[in-house]
C-alpha cells in the first residue's frame, strides 16, 4: 500500500459542531462519520454531511459491523453501508476488529475475538465478502480491551497483521486503545505496535480515556493523556506521515478545544518526523 499523508489531521464529526464547522470553516483537513448515524432517509443529519462534504473530505467509520462475530454477516446493513459510501465518496471504510451482535441481538459493545488460528479463517472470509461488496480494502481498528479469552494463541497486533496479509484489508492503529488495554492488561503498547506491519496502517485515532487507579476505561470523553501523546510521536517516527484524528464522543468541550488537540497533535507528529521534540 502506497499510505500517504495527504489527508493530514481531522476530527470526528459531531452534531454538536454542525452549525459551527459550516459557518468558521475551522482549520481541519479533514472529518471522520461515525456511519450509522447517516444509515437514514433524510433530515438534519444527512443535509448537514451533505453541506460539509463539498467542503472538507469524509471518512467512513462503523461500529456494527461485527466482522468477528458468530451470525451471518448483515447483508441489509452491508447494503446500507455501500450506499452511504456511494453518497459521501470516503477516502476509506473502517470498523472494528470485535464481534458485538450475537444471532439476532446488538451488544452495544465492541467485544474481543479469541486469537486463534480458527478466529482468523472465519474473520478473513468476512473481510473478503465485506470488500467485494464495497469494493475497496476494509480498515479494521484495534480495540480497548479489558480481558483475555484463555483459547488465544496469539495476541491482537499479531492477529491483525496475518488478517492483512490474508484479506489486503488495511488497519486503522487506536493509539489510545493500545494504551488502555496494555494498561489494563500488562503488555508493552510499543511491542504491540512494532507487530503491525506499518504500511498496512492506513490511519491513527487519538482519544481521551478515564483512569481509575488500576484500571482505565476508553471514555472518549476527556483531553488526550500524556502518555497517549507520547506513544503517538513514538509510533510516528516509525511509522511516518500517518492520517491522525481526534475523537471525542461525549462532554463536549468547545470547538477551540479540539483544535488546541489537534494543533497538539500537528506539533508532535512535525518533532517526530524531524527527531524534534516540541515544547510543551
């Protein structure tokens, strides 16, 4: 894959900043849908992606896609997803690499897959129907995590790279999620990040999480930790320009707030690149 930097840093899109980011035109390169908010007929929501397109560029991303999950895969959903796509024209597609329906009920989690060599046949065959259908390589991301299935023969950033190199899918690297779970969980967040083949990396998100002594959980919902910064400018200097954006999914700061992130983020992702480190 030939990864390029041209998309720069972007922002999850919100309804909370519609009206704002049509009227200031905010210095972001780009913003990232969260899919299924767009899966609708009409209304507020599709006028308002449809006026922001024409000025910024789109990127998909999904949450019920469940590509390691037991039941058959949506072919409804599938379709809905390929027609949104068709009306927003994204840079590219991602989701999760989880499992969060069962048969016929929606979790309302992002659930690990055990990572075996089982999971990984079922999981690469779902890659492939989803691509055929979008025709384009799906971009699956890592995420939080809070426990271990037992039956595991290898770790996720293991399992994530043979699921690239079977299926062509790209991946989408949640620094803040390799954080969180190697807190909670007890393992190197830069070995997990080593074990990527890194130009497969299509994208970086950036988060806030809540720490809770001993424990964390991937809120979404606060500024972005020091050590998820520091793990970024780390990653970038291995990895190079990389797509980076912020998400924010609850407590809604003011606008300017995230632009101070992303500013943030412009500043470390410019030391890493040139083996500078920006002040404070």
């Amino acid at each position: 894959m030939s990864r390029s930097n041209a998309l720069g840093f972007g922002l999850g899109l919100r309804s909370e900043y519609y009206q704002q980011i049509l009227e200031q035109r905010p210095a972001v390169d780009w913003f990232e849908i969260i899919s299924e908010n767009y899966m609708v007929g009409g209304g507020k929501a599709l006028y308002f992606l449809d006026a922001i397109k024409e000025q910024y560029p789109l990127v998909m991303h999904g949450v019920s896609l469940s590509i390691g999950g037991p039941h058959a895969v949506d072919t409804d959903y599938l379709r809905q997803l390929k027609n949104l796509a068709d009306r927003v024209q994204p840079r590219w597609i991602s989701d999760h690499l989880c499992w969060s329906r069962g048969s016929a009920h929606h979790l309302h989690d992002l659930l690990p897959l055990p990572f075996t060599q089982e999971s990984l046949l079922h999981v690469a065959a779902r890659v492939r129907l989803v691509q055929d259908v979008l025709q384009r390589p799906l971009v699956l991301e890592n995420v939080s995590a809070y426990v271990q299935w037992k039956t595991s023969s290898m770790n996720e950033s293991q399992f994530l790279a043979e699921l690239s190199n079977l299926t062509g899918c790209e991946l989408l690297l949640d620094v803040n999620n390799v954080y969180v779970s190697s807190r909670n969980q007890g393992f190197d967040p830069w070995q997990f990040i080593m074990e990527l083949p890194h130009d497969r990396i299509r994208q970086i998100h950036l988060a806030g999480h809540s720490d809770y002594g001993h424990y964390l959980i991937d809120t979404h919902d606060q500024p972005i930790a020091d050590p998820v910064w520091a793990l970024y400018g780390k990653a970038l200097s291995y990895l190079g320009p990389t797509a980076t954006l912020i998400e924010r999914d609850d407590h809604f700061p003011p606008l300017d707030e995230l632009l101070t992130e992303l500013a943030q983020a412009r500043a470390i992702a410019a030391g890493a690149l040139t083996g500078v480190t920006p002040c404070a």
